[in-house]
C-alpha cells in the first residue's frame, strides 16, 4: 500500500482565506442540471488532462460525508476527498459542493480542497470552480503543488 500524508480539516472560510487560491469563474452553454450531473458523476473529468481518474467510493446518492479517490496525472499524486458541503436544488438550478482532502501520497500539502457552484445564467449556467491550498512554510519551494505548477495544472481545466 501507497504511503499516505494526512491533511488538516478546514471549513468553508478557507475557500476565502486560503494562502494559495485559484478561481474559475466562467458561462458555459448548458443548464444547470446537465452540468452539475456532469460535475457528480462517477468518473467526472475524465476529459481533464491533469486528471486521470476520479472515483466516488461511497455510494449515491451523493452528499456530505460522500468520499472519493481521484488520482492526478502521470502519478503525481492520489488524494482522498470528503465532501463536508453539498446542496442541490433543482427547482432553482443553483448547485453547490465543497470536498477536503484528507490525506494524500505526496508530502507537503497542509490543507486542500475544492468548491463548486452552479447557478444559472442569462444563457445556460455560471460554473465557480474554486481550490484552496495551505503549504507548510518550508514546503512552498518545493512541492508538486506549487503555483507555477499547480497554474499550469488549472490552465488545462
């Protein structure tokens, strides 16, 4: 078995007072539904470079406490998720998640996660696509997550 690194739990604030951010704040040309159906489906982001597998390995349907293992490319890391935030009212088309990483296979990641929300748009949806990282101080220079790495990582999304 893989060697594993445990992270630090955090709350929704973090997504506002992470260390390291990145935002993806973007229309796409499909409702939300289809798109949170896209963003909840086993093996979601198949079509992601930097990503090369994702698997929920709780069973749906899905919410908090739901977890998943998603392997990046190349081996650069495997990370177990937990989601601690999830809503979905399809009445409004507004969607919302938020995972933590609990642990990993690489060191040097205090904390990290994602959120998402889904809501709609004057032409189909308005996607927020948000991480949040904390390195530990004497791991900012040389961790695969660092952010001329982990920029270009996002870029591909």
């Amino acid at each position: 078995m893989a060697r594993s690194y445990a992270l630090e739990s955090f709350e929704l604030d973090f997504f506002d007072r992470a260390p390291i951010s990145y935002r993806i704040d973007v229309r796409i040309p499909v409702s939300p539904a289809r798109a949170w159906a896209e963003l909840t489906r086993q093996h979601t982001l198949d079509w992601c470079k930097a990503i090369t597998s994702i698997e929920f390995t709780a069973p749906a349907p899905y919410g908090v406490g739901t977890t998943r293992t998603a392997k990046l490319a190349r081996g650069l890391a495997t990370l177990h998720e937990e989601f601690f935030s999830w809503t979905a009212d399809p009445d409004t088309g507004r969607y919302h998640n938020a995972f933590r990483v609990r642990d990993a296979s690489v060191p040097g990641i205090r904390r990290f996660g994602e959120l998402t929300e889904i809501s709609p748009a004057e032409v189909g949806s308005r996607l927020v696509w948000a991480f949040a990282l904390e390195l530990p101080s004497s791991a900012r220079a040389v961790t695969a997550f660092s952010a001329p790495t982990a920029s270009s990582v996002f870029k591909t999304v």
